[in-house]
C-alpha cells in the first residue's frame, strides 16, 4: 500500500473540519426541534417515525423530527467515514487518530441519548426532571463530541500532527462553559414550555416560590454566564497580551469577540422574551465560543510544549 501523500492529508483536514460544521448544523436543528416541541413528530417510536420508515407527513412537527433523524443519520455516516479515513492515514498512535476514534464513540453515544429521550418520553411537554438529566447528558456529550470532532480537524493540520493533546491545561475555562452550556439548555427548555408573556411576568415567576422548577432554575444561567464570561476574557485577554504565538493571539481575538457578543444576544434574549431566532443564534454563538476554546487550549498547550523543549535543551548544553 502506498504511503499517504500530504495531498490526501490535506483533503482530510477539510472533510474533517467540514463535519464539524456539519455537526454544529444538526445541533442547531435539534434545539429548532425543542423550541417548536416537535420531538414527539414521530410519536414513541424510534429509530422508524410514527412506526415507518418513511413516514405520512401530516403536521410541521413530523417534518421537522424527521428532518432531524435525517440529518444525524448523515452525521454518523460522515463520523464512521473521518474514522475509517483516519484509520487509512495515520500510525495507531497519533493523535488525528485517536481523536477520530473518540468522534467515532460520541456520535454513537449521542445517537443512544437521542433515542433516549424519544423512548423516556422527555420531548414536547414533558416537564420532568429525567428530562432535565437526559437533556443535560445529551448537551455533555455533543461538547464532547464536537471537542473530539475539533481536535482531530486541529491535530491534522501542518504542526500539529506530533503534537500529543492526550491531557489538556487550564481545565477551569472548559468546564466553565459546560456548567454555562448545561444551565443554558434547561433555561430555553423553561422558556419553551414556560413562556413569559412580558419581562415583568418573567421576573416574577422566576422568583415565585409555587413556580415549577424549570422557571425557577432560569435565573441561575445569566449569573453563570457573566462569572464564565469574566473568568474567559481574563484567561483570553492575558495570551492575547502575551503574543506568544500568531495563533493564539488570533484564537484569544475571536475568543474575547464571541464571548462580548454572547453577553449582548444573551440580554437581548432575556429582555426579547428569547425569540426562536435569537435562541438559534444564541446556541450558535455557545457552540463557537466552546470549538475556539477547545482549539485554544489544546493551541495554547502545543506552544507550552515548544517552549518547553528549547529549555531544556539549553539546560542540558
């Protein structure tokens, strides 16, 4: 078999980044699901819709969860492809590889959570607090399937393949966004089901004791998000002083612009009683604040690595 050309390699990283893309495209499809409460358009039944395999469309809400399972069925052939791809390409060891082998595992468990949620009954209605815990699980792991996504993407790319992006420092930032993300999926499920009519009303419910508890919980995520968004802007706005590399001034850039932008859709959300688009556009933002803070770290780490190595080579001369 012949050895793989930098051509072929090449064409990786682009499928690699273009299912990436892709991913974020089925993720914002899927809060379009739970803000019109269509995941029951397909009744109980899954993986069929409605017991068939190609179903009787009869209302918006089976369009648009029949969409969805469509659009994830395509995602998991393009994850089983980047895998099989990688597999061809790369040494057992590398990190390309491995990453695609985690990719390969997160779609897989993200498919078995979706399903979940179908089977449990945790869509259109249901206010329980099993949905909370499946939809929290659910959110977890599509970070963690589009952290997996993003590095074998980063890790294929020139100068980063020798790179080993096994442990990751500054965990606080990243875990940070997922306590964010998590109270911000449970946020926009009350808002779904528990809409306000005006912000007055919202504020009141939200501190009214006899409230369901999905209302009460929404006063929790701007709190998080403006702790998350101090703590990333001062980690951020430190290397992008620092200069230590065109990358990481560039990844701290787009890191402090997404997080300033992410506070202004956030209270335009509040303030707009969170409008669909907004909700989208929002959940859009979160997702690239959470890609280019997974590439910053693991960039952030490579440079630490550089350093390092002149050091101590220096200290052995």
């Amino acid at each position: 078999m012949a050895p793989p050309t930098s051509f072929s390699r090449q064409r990786f990283t682009r499928f690699a980044w273009g299912v990436l893309a892709y991913n974020v495209a089925v993720i914002l499809w899927g809060a379009l699901v739970r803000a019109t409460g269509s995941g029951a358009g397909c009744g109980g039944h899954w993986p069929l819709c409605n017991g068939e395999v190609l179903p009787q469309i009869a209302a918006n809400a089976t369009v648009i969860e029949f969409t969805h399972r469509l659009m994830s069925g395509i995602a998991l052939i393009a994850v089983v492809a980047l895998f099989a791809w990688a597999r061809a390409l790369y040494p057992p060891r590398d990190a390309t590889r491995r990453w695609a082998a985690w990719s390969l595992v997160f779609i897989l468990t993200e498919a078995l959570l979706g399903a979940s949620l179908v089977l449990l009954g945790h869509v259109a209605a249901d206010d329980s607090m099993g949905r909370v815990y499946s939809l929290s699980a659910h959110l977890i792991n599509t970070f963690a399937l589009l952290a997996s996504l993003a590095l074998t993407a980063w890790a294929s790319s020139p100068g980063n393949r020798q790179i080993r992006t096994r442990t990751f420092a500054g965990r606080a930032p990243l875990l940070a966004i997922v306590a964010v993300a998590v109270s911000g999926a449970i946020t926009a499920l009350g808002d779904t089901l528990f809409p306000a009519h005006t912000l007055a009303q919202g504020l009141r419910e939200d501190f009214a004791s006899t409230a369901n508890f999905l209302i009460r919980l929404r006063v929790i995520h701007p709190l998080l998000a403006v702790a998350a968004a101090c703590l990333l802007a001062l980690w951020a706005g430190r290397e992008f002083a620092a200069r230590r590399t065109d990358r990481l001034r560039w990844l701290s850039a787009i890191i402090l612009a997404l997080v300033a932008s992410q506070i202004v859709v956030g209270a335009g959300n509040i303030l707009l009683k969170a409008p669909l688009a907004m909700q989208l556009f929002h959940l859009l933002l979160a997702d690239g604040v959470w890609i280019t803070l997974v590439l910053f770290t693991a960039e952030r780490n490579r440079a630490a690595l550089h350093t390092t190595i002149p050091d101590a080579a220096k200290m052995i001369k």
